[in-house]
C-alpha cells in the first residue's frame, strides 16, 4: 500500500490504468497496488512543494487484491 500526503503544493498522479487526478495540499491518498502498478507522481504547480511518501507492507492474503485508489 502507498499512502503519499501533499503539504504544500498539489501533487497529480496517474497509472498506466488511466486512472489520474490531483493529490491537494494538506491531503493524502490510500492506494493498493495489489499485484503491481505503474504509476506517476509530480507536482501539478510551480512553487515550494513539502510532501511525504510511506509503504506500508500488507499481509500476505492481502498482497494479491486488485488496484484500489482512495
């Protein structure tokens, strides 16, 4: 699981399932890769951007799922 929360700046993503949109400032997103994603993250503006990534490794029955954005 990836859970990437913007601080400043807003952040826009995007897989290779076209799944895209915009992380805003002070906001995070949950999103399971299940069994694998390629995906993008960048700064959707100009100016300071403060942000902060963590993986979190799920159980193993849980490591299979499907891609799931929140």
């Amino acid at each position: 699981m990836v859970v990437p929360f913007a601080g400043a700046g807003d952040v826009a993503y995007e897989d290779f399932e076209g799944h895209k949109g915009t992380i805003g400032a002070g906001n995070l997103q949950w999103m399971t890769s299940g069994r694998g994603i390629v995906y993008s993250e960048i700064p959707a503006s100009n100016g300071t951007k403060k942000g902060l990534h963590i993986w979190i490794n799920l159980s193993y029955g849980l490591f299979c799922t499907a891609i799931l954005w929140q």
